[in-house]
C-alpha cells in the first residue's frame, strides 16, 4: 500500500512540474505582430500575423496564421521539445522541420527543408513578459535572403 501511494504521490509531483514550468515559459499565449514596429527585407511583410504558443509535454505547440500581402492566409503549425531534436512544420513552403533549445530569454532554433538548415532563428521575451522579438536570416523557399525582425505583442 505503501509503495502505490508513493507512485501516486511521484505523478502527481511530476504533473504539477509539468504545468508549474508550462506556466512559467514566457512564451506561452497568444501574440499578435505589430507591424509598426517590425522589419521586413525580402518581399512584402504580412497583412497581420498571430502566434499562439500552448504548453505541450516538456514543449510547447506553436500556431502561427498569417494575412499575407495578397490576402491570402497561411497557417503554420509544430509541436517542439526544448532537447533540440526535429520536428515536423506544416502550412509553408519555405521549411519542413524545426530544431529548437531554450536560450535564458526565449529560444534559438533552425529551420530545415529537406534536413538542410535554410534559416536560423531566435525569439526572444521581454522582461516585462508583454513583447516577443522574433529574428529569422536564411532563405526563403524562392531562395531570397531572408533578414527578419518580427515584434509581437502579447494580447
């Protein structure tokens, strides 16, 4: 009996971990680009763009739907563990896979097509919690540079 109530007590210790640490990644919620503040150097910026980032396993989920310049909407999803290991991206042409690792502000991460970096990026939270500063240098799937600084605020 002894031992049954001690693997209980462990899960429940190792749930609540689980959502302390979910709870405490800035990241997590909903943010919205601001545009004003955001600068783009290949191609026309986006229409309006929002992320959300949802707490999942020892990851997170991340959506982000994108208005593009031709009003056409694109959404890009992955779900991503902080252990640097790939993970499968949908909704863009200009990446398959991500690898991401926590930074002591955010994180850093590649962006893969076909295993090949084509992208590296970071995002990073302010102190206050309320922006995201998102950067991205590469190509993009029509092989231009890319040289992105997205802002975003937390809605």
């Amino acid at each position: 009996m002894r031992v049954r109530s001690l693997i209980v007590a462990l899960v429940a210790l190792a749930a609540a971990a689980s959502i302390v640490g979910a709870q405490t990644d800035p990241s997590v919620g909903t943010w919205k680009l601001n545009l004003a503040k955001s600068k783009y150097t290949t191609g026309s910026a986006p229409k309006s763009a929002n992320v959300v980032i949802a707490p999942s396993g020892k990851g997170y989920k991340l959506t982000a739907t994108v208005v593009l310049a031709d009003g056409k909407t694109q959404t890009i999803e992955y779900t991503s563990m902080y252990d640097g290991t790939s993970a499968m991206v949908t909704g863009t042409p200009d990446y398959d896979s991500v690898v991401i690792k926590r930074t002591a502000d955010g994180t850093s991460g590649e962006r893969k097509k076909a295993d090949k970096v084509v992208q590296t990026f970071t995002r990073t939270i302010s102190a206050d919690g309320k922006t995201m500063t998102a950067t991205a240098k590469g190509t993009n799937a029509a092989g231009q540079k890319v040289d992105n600084v997205q802002v975003f605020d937390k809605q």
